[in-house]
C-alpha cells in the first residue's frame, strides 16, 4: 500500500467510510486487518468527531442566521447532512460558507427565504473581504428580494421570538462591499433603518 | 545549516491572533515575542477546476504588522499540508513569501501531518484536520527533500513540530518505528529543528499508553529550538489538542524535565485557541505566562550553569 493509498484511505475512513476506493485497492491481509482495526477503532471515531465540530464552527460562525432559520423550521437534519455527507474541501471560512450555500441552493426542503438569507450571509461574507482588502475594485453588490420584513425576520432570530409572516411585499436587501455598513435595507425603493441591526454586518 | 548556529533565544510567547491584541499589548513586558500563523490573515478561495488561491485581508495583517514591529516574530504555518503524498499546497508558500517581505521572522514552523489527498479522478479531498504521517521510509523519503526544500527557502531557519493523532497502530504499521524514532531520523537527514510540542506529545502518552518521559529521553535534544505548551479537554478517554485551557501539571512536569537538556532551546510559546479567551479569562492566561516565564528563566540559570562547567 503506497503512502497515497495510505493517505486516500484515511481521509475516506474519517469521512465514514472508503466507500468504491476500497474495492479497487490491492490490499495485502496485513494491510487490511490495520485499516479494519483503525475502522473500528474509538480514535477514528474522534477523529470524526473533531472534524466535524470544526466544519460545524465554521458554518455556525458565518451563516448563524441561516443555522438559527434551519432550525427554526424543522430542518436541522439538513445541517447534519451538510456536515457529514457533503465532503470537506477547506478549513476556511468564507470557502465553507459558499460549500454550505452552493448545497442549500440545491437542497429541495430548503424553502425560498432561506436560500436567501444563505445568500445574504455569504454576500456579506465576500462585500466584508473586498472592503478589508482595501481594494477600490473589484466591488461586490448583490440584491435580494424578501417576503417578510428582512429586519424583523433578522431581529427574531436573533432573539428568539417568532418569525414574522412571509406576507409582505417590496423589501429588498443590497449588499455592496462601497457601502460602510455592507448593506442596506429598502421597502418600495425607500431606504428602511437598520441601525439596531448593525450587529449582523459587524460580524 | 543547523538553526542552532544562528538563532537568538527569544524568551516566552503566544500565538497570534486578532482578539489577543489588547492581551499582547498591555502585557509585552512579559510576552518576548508572537507567534504568527499568516493563513489566519487569508480566506482560500477554490476554483471550479479545484484550483486553491489564498486571498489576504489587508486590515487583519496590517493590524499584526503594526505588533510586529513591537517584538520579534516566528511564524508556525497552518496550511501546506507538507506531507501530502500528491503534492503539497503550494500557494501556501507564495502566501509566506509575500509575508516574509513585508514581516521579518525569527524562524517558520509547520506540522508533521497532511490535510489534502487528490483522488485518482483528479479531484481533491481535504481530511478536514490535520492528520498524521505513517512513521514509514516512505514518509520520510517524502518529507526529507520538502524539509529541506524550507530549510533554504527562506533567510529564516525551519522546524517540524510533532503533532496530536487519535488513530491507532501508527507505530506498528510496516515496520517498528516509533514517533521518536521518526523525528530522529527526519532530524539526521534535514538542516531542519524540531518545535517540540510537550502537550501534543503527552496526549499521545496518554491515549496510546506509553512513558512520555522513556520515550523523550531518546530525542535528539540539540536540535529543539522551541517548545510548545498547551491545555485541551478529554472526550471519550481521549485528551484532545484543542489549546483551551490551561496546562495540565503533567506537562508542566515534563517541561521542567525536559528543560536544562536542551541546550539549543529559544523560545516556549503558550498555545490558546482564540475562543478561550472569554472563558479563561485575561488573568488566568497571564498566570500561564508568567509560570512559563519562571521555568524559562530556570532554564537560562541551569544552561549558565552547565556552560560555567564546560568551561
Ligand atoms: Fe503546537
């Protein structure tokens, strides 16, 4: 077993499984009972573990409006899925934020608002690099369309009250990396306040 | 050449990050230098083709620039996945040549371990955490040249640090290499220094069951230049390397013990991970420094010592 087989194998394994790879391995007896003892072992295991509550950190640091929306409406199974059956391209944040948003966009439970706020999370994301790497150009703008009120949907999730209704029309979020704050909020083309919610484009 | 012919010792430190800053700077009369991992100033940004690019945040390395030139700095580098059989992630490299340009440091570190693999389709995985080299002639063909390849690259000298590792029978695969005996041989065949991470090296005591201190005593002791420390949390029976709390007496133990035998030593670093700092709290942290700073300073007493009797 070569050092790249050894290599392919141990990230299969602390992905859960070798999967097809295995099969096409030439695999001396010795060599299989070390990888089957290291299946089976407690420390792949962890391994596992810490992997995942790595990945787990990263999405929850950058999308927690996005996380606090899953769960809100049922579909943590849809994080869990993310985090241990999409495969781990990064351990950077902003690269694991367009993985987890590219996976939302495709996901059939996923609802319309929240492909939007994941959209919104991670424009932020990319205006907030732009604007931190000095640069004049490029820029980053982004418009968003919402059913509810942004704000209001923002404020109850990050205090825990409920949801408002997906009812209203005319809102619509830009995100702009030339803007001081990243974005701003409009209702029939009119600028609505977000000072209280400032927090969210501090991150 | 050997790092020991050139370096200064340095004293005591911690590691970078953005949210230690006020730390760093109301405490430089006890913090000798900082450790800087620059990928911590970059996202990455992955092609469509999979192709990996880092992209720099201006305002966070201007902020470690405007520190560095308040005390030395060493870089410990997170992102080259050195021991990648399929090549190594070599935009991690234009990365620290950019940053050498603009931020002189003492020496560059990295971990012996992997994080990337590409697939026989050509695609890449990433295990997502760094894992670790078979202590194989095969790993050590790999690494030597790439060591020694860092040895040159830089005006700075370079240091391979001992990692953590959970899985087992590492030691008993192909041949009865242990990790000492694979540091020793990696040190023989490489200009390199070894930054000798206690903590790491006593969860793998802990969680395989052997004498940290049997097997320490077989090190190649000139050739440590710094010393890692660090606390971390058990979780089901595993001690885990996670840098957030404070040093377990046992390392502390070791450290003591370790200490007047390293006669090239430089610099101890304290590792903390940047979320402990709300949970441990600024004093407790000092508290960590300053009992760091007394062993060093027993440290430059016994070496005085034993220079006095050589000569
Ligand atoms: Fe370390």
């Amino acid at each position: 077993m070569s050092l790249l087989d050894v290599q392919r194998s141990l990230v299969g394994l602390t992905r859960g499984s070798m999967g097809a790879y295995e099969n096409a391995l030439q695999l001396t007896p010795g060599e299989q009972e070390w990888l089957t003892q290291i299946l089976d072992s407690k420390g792949l295991q962890v391994t596992q573990q810490i992997q995942q509550w790595w990945r787990m950190s990263r999405v929850c640091s950058t999308a927690p409006l996005t996380i606090e929306l899953l769960k809100r409406t049922g579909l943590t199974d849809v994080i869990v899925e993310y985090i241990t059956n999409q495969p781990v391209r990064t351990l950077f944040f902003a690269a694991e934020l367009e993985q987890f948003k590219q996976f939302l966009e495709n996901h059939a439970q996923v609802d319309t608002t929240t492909k939007t706020l994941i959209a919104f999370e991670a424009g932020i994301k990319s205006a907030s690099q732009l604007a931190s790497a000095n640069l004049t150009t490029p820029t980053f703008s982004l418009s968003l369309k919402f059913e509810q009120n942004p704000l209001e949907l923002f404020t109850a999730l990050l205090t825990g009250t409920p949801l408002p209704s997906a009812d209203s029309q005319g809102f619509q979020l830009v995100v702009d990396s030339t803007l001081e704050t990243l974005w701003r909020c409009y209702r029939n083309g009119a600028i609505s306040t977000h000072s209280p919610y400032e927090q969210v484009a501090a991150r | 050449m050997l790092p020991q012919k050139s370096l200064r010792k340095l004293g005591v430190g911690v590691n970078y990050h953005w949210d230690f800053q006020d730390l760093i700077y109301t405490h430089l009369d006890r913090i000798d230098y900082i450790e800087v991992s620059p990928d911590i100033f970059c996202e990455e940004v992955i092609a469509a083709n999979n192709s990996r690019h880092f992209q720099l945040d201006a305002r966070k390395l201007q902020d470690a620039l405007a520190l560095g030139r308040k005390c030395p700095v060493i870089v410990h580098g997170l992102g080259l996945s050195l021991g990648s059989a399929s090549g190594w992630n070599a935009d991690y490299l234009t990365m620290l040549d950019n940053y050498e340009e603009q931020q002189p440091f003492c020496w560059h570190s990295e971990h012996l371990g992997f994080t990337l693999v590409k697939n026989p389709d050509g695609s890449e995985d990433h295990a997502g955490l760094l894992l670790p080299m078979p202590f194989t002639a095969e790993a050590l063909d790999l690494l030597c040249p790439r060591i020694q390849h860092l040895c040159t690259r830089y005006s700075a000298p370079f240091l391979i640090e001992n990692t953590t590792y959970y899985l087992p029978h590492f030691s008993s695969h192909a041949q009865a290499w242990d990790e000492i005996d694979f540091l020793n041989q990696l040190l023989a065949r490489t200009d390199c220094g070894l930054l000798l991470d206690l903590y790491n090296f006593y969860c793998n005591a802990i969680n395989f069951g052997f004498d940290p201190y049997a097997a320490l005593a077989r090190l190649q002791f000139d050739r440590v230049i710094e010393i890692h420390i660090a606390g971390g949390v058990t979780h089901e029976g595993f001690l885990l390397d996670v840098h957030s709390s404070e040093v377990p007496e046992e390392v502390w133990a070791l450290l003591e013990w370790i200490l007047p035998k390293l006669p090239n030593l430089c610099a101890i670093t304290y590792e903390l991970l940047e979320q402990a700092l709300p949970l441990m709290g600024e004093a407790r942290i000092i508290a960590q420094l300053d009992r760091c700073k007394s062993l060093w300073n027993y440290y430059l007493d016994c070496r005085k010592e034993l220079d006095n009797v050589a000569a």
